[in-house]
C-alpha cells in the first residue's frame, strides 16, 4: 500500500495543477461565471485575478476521476485526474509520459 496524504491519493507520481493568475485586463475578458479570486499573495494594490484551474478543468469536460486507458472516455485509467479532487493527477500503476 503506497502512503497517502490528506487528499486520498499516493504520495508517488502525483501532480497537481495550480491556479493561474493573470492581470486584471485578461480576467474581465473571461465569461461572467468563470471563477475568479482575489489575488490575495499579491497584496493590497493587486493588478491580478487567481482564476480557478478546477473550473477550467472540469468546464473542459474533464470530471474527477477521468481516466485515460487507452480508450475515449475512459474512467478510473492508469493516469487519472484525482476522484476527490480535479487538480490532482494520479498514477494508478504502469501510466507512463
């Protein structure tokens, strides 16, 4: 059994994916219900906008615990994006780049 943190995933061959954040100017060119955050790391006088990898992922059609396995579609593949999180990708063994 591999070691586990708190998201439920091995500890080995994960990756996540981050938040972009991008200048004011760009996020007011994104659709009115894309997510968005204040940039809180950048301070008082921010000119930046977190957006929401999550929600681009899972907009894209990409759902927690999407899988690739050789066929389209495929859920629960060797590399899939995490079933608790959609930021987390895991290696369900022999997933390889």
């Amino acid at each position: 059994m591999q070691p586990s943190n708190d998201l439920g995933v091995g500890l080995v061959n994960r990756r996540l994916f981050t938040n972009p954040v991008v200048p004011i100017e760009v996020a007011t060119t994104l659709p009115d219900d894309a997510p968005r955050f204040v940039d809180h790391e950048a301070g008082d006088n921010a000119q930046t906008i977190k957006l929401s990898a999550a929600g681009f992922i899972d907009h894209a059609g990409f759902h927690k615990g999407f899988g690739l396995n050789g066929e389209p579609g495929a859920v629960n593949g060797r590399a899939s994006l995490s079933r608790k999180h959609t930021l987390a990708l895991t290696n369900r063994g022999g997933a390889t780049t």
